[in-house]
C-alpha cells in the first residue's frame, strides 16, 4: 500500500467510490429491512459487498466518508412508490459511471480489478433474482394502461369536436372509462386463465383494472377543472405525454430495455389515435349538427 503513488486526482477518485459505496451499502441494508425470503438474502448479500468495497477503499485513503443522505432518502423513497426492483435497477443505471473511474485505477490499486468484477457482473446477477410481484405483472399494467391511452384519449378528443362542452365531455368519458377498465380487467382474467401460465388470472386482471382506472381519472381530471374545452384537451393530452414518458421510463429500468423505442411506440399509438379521432369528431359534429 506504501508502494502506491497517491496523487491528488486517485486520492479524490477513492473517496468518492467511497461515498458511493457506503450509500448504496445503507440503501441495500434498508431496503433488506422491509424484504422477504429470497429478495432479503439477495439485499443483504449486495449489502454486504457494498461495505466489503468500502473498506478496500478505505484502506488507501485511511479517512471515513460520510453516505450521500440524499441519495439515500431518494432512492428508499423511490422504492416505496415504484418497487423495490425500479429503485435498484435506476441506481445501478445512474452509477454506470463509476465503472469508467474504476477503470481508470485498475492498474494503480490491486483491489480495482475485482471490485469492478463485483460491480459489473456479480451485483447485476443479485439484482436480477430479485422477485417482486408487481414486476411479475408488468404485462397486465402495460396493457391496461396502454388500452386506455389510445381508446380514451381517442374518445375524448373525437368528444371534444363533437360535443364542445367539458362537463359533458369529462362525464361521458368517465363512464366509458370506467366501464372499459372492468371490460378490459375481465378479459384478462380469462386471457391468463385459457394460457395457465405461472401467473394469477385475478392478480393479473386486477393489475389490468388498477393501470386502467387510474389512467382514465388522470386523462379525465382536466374536463372537471377548466370550463373551455380546447384547453381541457390540452391538457388531457399532457397528462397523456406524462404518463406515457414515465411508464416507458419504468418498464426500461425494470425490464433492461431501451427507453426510446418504447417511448416513441407508446407515443405514435396513443396520439396518431387521438388526431384521428379529432377529424372523426368534427366530420360528427358537421354532419349531425350537434349543438350543445
């Protein structure tokens, strides 16, 4: 250890894997806290690993770092909204960076070489034996949710030209949310059923009807707040974007998938609907003269 050239730039370098280690190791070790059976051996075992790279670390630098509390309330934060495996998956991803640094000191620290093995190989093999069950049924949310971004915001748009009025538009919408999202939950529930797959059929239809409903009140909500129907429309379709941009970006994660084919799929779907229905509501509107 004596023998190693400590410079300024390895010695900063140490301390930040430092910091990184010793957040992620506490972020492993809460998370190990609140798991269950196989997905509390595989946290504690990473856990573990974080704090063993800690102390090589600390063996150069001889100095103690402080965790990032941040990065520790954000990503314990994170996985009580999105699952344990987004959380995981998205600070692994974030931290992708840190290979490079390794890298960098590989032949200056004999330890870089097989904590970089860890990182790279070792941690990711944990991180995917992770079984969470809402990951399990990412199928059903994707389709529940997918459904009732291109029929709703479709319905809703051709509604809109039609009809003119929000409170009208946001009621009939509702209703045809509503009852799709129990039409829709039913039918996977015999889909999975007819398959036999390793999944529940009512677990499945129930993740279906969740995804759905909740996108329907999400796209529905701005028909009840504004009075003017262009701009409750806008903002359905912004509601629509948001929803889209932040599924694609968790189904990426959890699922180790490339953000913007999903992104862009969701999105030439859902909206090349809704243009669509815009011409079909207006060629209703002329053609029976509805006035409301």
């Amino acid at each position: 250890m004596s023998d190693i050239k400590m410079d300024k730039e390895l010695y900063q370098k140490l301390l930040r894997f430092q910091k990184q280690e010793i957040t992620e190791y506490i972020v492993y070790r809460e998370l190990s806290k609140s798991a269950t059976s196989k997905n509390k051996e595989v946290l504690n075992k990473i856990s573990n690993d974080e704090k063993r790279h800690y102390n090589e670390w600390k063996k150069y630098t001889k100095k103690d770092v402080e965790p990032d509390k941040f990065k520790v309330f954000f990503y314990l934060t994170v996985s009580k909204i999105f699952g344990i495996t987004f959380a995981v998956k998205m600070m692994e991803n974030l931290e992708k960076g840190a290979e490079e640094a390794y890298s960098y000191i590989v032949d200056k620290i004999e330890p870089a070489d097989s904590i970089l093995k860890d990182e790279i190989e070792h941690e990711r093999l944990l991180i995917n034996m992770i079984n969470e069950e809402r990951i399990n049924y990412i199928g059903s949310m994707v389709l529940g949710l997918n459904d009732a971004l291109v029929e709703l915001t479709g319905a809703l748009s051709g509604l809109t030209f039609a009809l003119q009025n929000t409170s009208t538009v946001g009621i009939a919408g509702l209703i045809t949310g509503i009852a799709a999202s129990l039409s829709m939950a039913a039918s996977e529930y015999l889909s999975q059923k007819s398959e036999g797959g390793n999944t529940s059929p009512l677990k499945a239809s129930i993740y279906t009807g969740i995804a759905y409903i909740f996108t329907v009140l999400f796209l529905v909500f701005p028909y009840f707040v504004f009075s003017h129907y262009m701009i409750a429309l806008l903002f359905t379709l912004i509601n629509a974007f948001i929803v889209i941009f932040l599924f694609s970006f968790f189904v990426s994660v959890v699922k180790d998938l490339r953000f913007k084919s999903i992104f862009i799929e969701m999105f030439l779907i859902s909206f090349g609907v809704s243009f669509l229905s815009f011409g079909i509501g207006i060629l209703v509107r002329k053609v029976f003269h509805i006035e409301i």
